[in-house]
C-alpha cells in the first residue's frame, strides 16, 4: 500500500498526476490505518474505561464511519471529475490515470458506508444519552 502511496506521489511530482488522484490514492491508503487502529487500542485494552461503555462504542463507531468518509470522498469528486469530461477531452496528465477507473471506483463508493455507520453511531449515542436523561 505504502509503495501505491509513493508511485500516485512520484506521478503527481513528475506531473503525470493531478492533485485529485493523489488525494484518492491517499485516501485509499490512508482509509486501513484508519479504521485498524480504534480496533487495536480496544482489543489490546490499552484504551480507557470509557471507550469499553455504550457511549464510548458509540462514538467509536461515529469516528470509524467518518474515516471511511473522509477517506473515500475524495475518491467520489474525482469520479465526478473523469464522468464529467470525455476521454477525449481530459488533460493528458489524467488521461493516462483513467485506466484505473475501475479500481478508483470501487473506493468512491465506499463514503456511503461511512454515512451509514456515522448515521447508526449518532442514532446509538442519541438512544443512550436518551436512557441516562431519563432516569
């Protein structure tokens, strides 16, 4: 992963890139580590107390669908961006990148996910607040 990170960076330095796949491949990159490391601070009980609570699961799963989002929005715009222009049309530099429009696809639909568990972590944080005001 790192050295897909390293060759969208050479290709964006030499120009051969624009910023917008750069962004995409980061994200894509960046979206594993993300979402690994609540995780492994969890199951390696070096978090604190608060996160074992419903509250604490709550916002754990708020962040995670927020990486996923974050991670793979940038991805959408570019998609956006290639749908937008015809091949013929696009400067050169993403001409030779929209070979991989297939692969950068896949990873542009995945902010609906991170929607979806942002949304269903606000609802359980709402729904256990709700059970603390109550009684």
């Amino acid at each position: 992963m790192i050295i897909v990170l390293l060759d969208a960076f050479d290709k964006y330095k030499k120009n051969q890139a624009s910023i917008y796949f750069f962004k995409c491949i980061l994200g894509i990159v960046l979206l594993p580590i993300l979402i690994i490391i609540p995780m492994f601070l969890n199951t390696l009980d070096i978090s604190s107390d608060f996160i074992h609570t419903d509250i604490g699961q709550s916002i754990v799963i708020i962040i995670m669908g927020m990486s996923v989002f974050m991670c793979s929005y940038p991805c959408r715009k570019y998609m956006k961006y290639l749908n937008s222009e015809t091949v013929d049309r696009l400067p050169e530099k993403d001409k030779q990148i929209y070979p991989f429009k297939m692969f950068i696809d896949r990873g542009a639909s995945l902010w609906i996910i991170g929607a979806i568990w942002m949304l269903v972590g606000a609802g359980l944080l709402i729904y256990e607040l709700y059970l603390i005001l109550s009684k």
